[in-house]
C-alpha cells in the first residue's frame, strides 16, 4: 500500500499546486492587464473535485474523518466489531454507488464525445477525478476496516490477559504483599 500512499500524496500535491498557479495567475491577469483567462475555472472546479475525493481517501487512511465513539468506547469485542462492520458496509456502499455513477458519467461523455467548454477537451478526462477519487476511498475503506478489526482483536486481547493476571494473583506469605 505504500505505493498507493505515494500515489495519492503526490496526486494531491501537483492538483493543490495546479490550483493555486492557476488561480494565482488569474487573479494578477485580472487585476494588471485586465484580462482573464477562461478556462481557469473550468479547470479548477475539476480539479477541485479531485482534491476533494483524493483527500477524503487520504483522511480516511489516517482515521481523520470525524467520529462519534461513545457507543464504540463502552462496547464489548463483539460490539466494537459490529459498529466498525456496518459504518464501513454504510462508507463502502456509498463509494461503491459513486464508483459506478462515475463510470456510468464517463462512459456516456465519451460516447458522446462531450468536450468542455472552455478549452474544448473531451470532459470525461476531467470527469475521471470521481471513479478514480471512489476507487480510493473503497480500498482504503476496505482496508481500514481490515485494520480496525485487528485492532479491535488485539486490544480486547491484552485486556482479557491483564484480566487474568489481575485475578490470578500469588501471594508470598507476607499478608497484603500482592504479586502481579
């Protein structure tokens, strides 16, 4: 997965770049020779796109998105499992659905060979950004869930045998002298 990691990084820092140049461009166009460039923001907007699936990809990677774990907290192993299993079924599903719209919308721009207005290039190049942004936020889904559960099974784990160790507990004929 470090080669996906290095994929995304580098995807969101060459679109975040592109952004910025493009805009900042713009703008000192606009303001000095009082001429703008249309097609910057036909290619910020899809670009924008983009970064916005790319990074939701990245947060969900990094446990960044934000989450509501009280039930979770006071769960048991079993419990822990099951919320993980049905948020992910829930997160996978709704990537899975803008995987498939995704390549439904560019399947019919390329076969009607709808350009962009601006610069006249086939859309569906731009249009990309969101199957390939939903592919990414499925794998890393799918592999945080994987992740999660193991996770879940080693805490539960160490606290069953600090559990048992607690309740095994060996004394030394010294009263009130507890080995752990």
């Amino acid at each position: 997965m470090k080669i996906l990691d290095y994929f995304e990084e580098i995807i969101l820092f060459i679109t975040f770049l592109t952004i910025t140049l493009i805009t900042f461009a713009n703008i000192l166009s606009r303001n000095f020779f009082k001429f703008s460039f249309s097609f910057t923001e036909e290619i910020t907007i899809n670009l924008l796109v983009l970064l916005t699936f790319v990074g939701t990809a990245l947060g969900v990677r990094r446990y960044a998105h934000l989450g509501f774990t009280l039930v979770y907290d006071i769960a048991g192993k079993l419990g822990k499992k099951v919320i993980s299993l049905i948020s992910s079924i829930i997160s996978a599903g709704l990537f899975a659905i803008l995987l498939y719209y995704g390549y439904e919308m560019v399947a019919f721009q390329m076969k009607i060979s709808q350009t962009t207005p601006a610069l006249g290039m086939p859309q569906w190049i731009l249009s990309l950004a969101l199957p390939i942004g939903a592919l990414l936020c499925l794998i890393r889904t799918v592999q945080v869930t994987l992740e999660e559960l193991k996770q879940v099974n080693n805490i539960e784990d160490i606290k069953d045998e600090a559990n048992d160790e607690i309740n095994t507990v060996e004394t030394e004929g010294v009263k009130g002298e507890v080995k752990i």
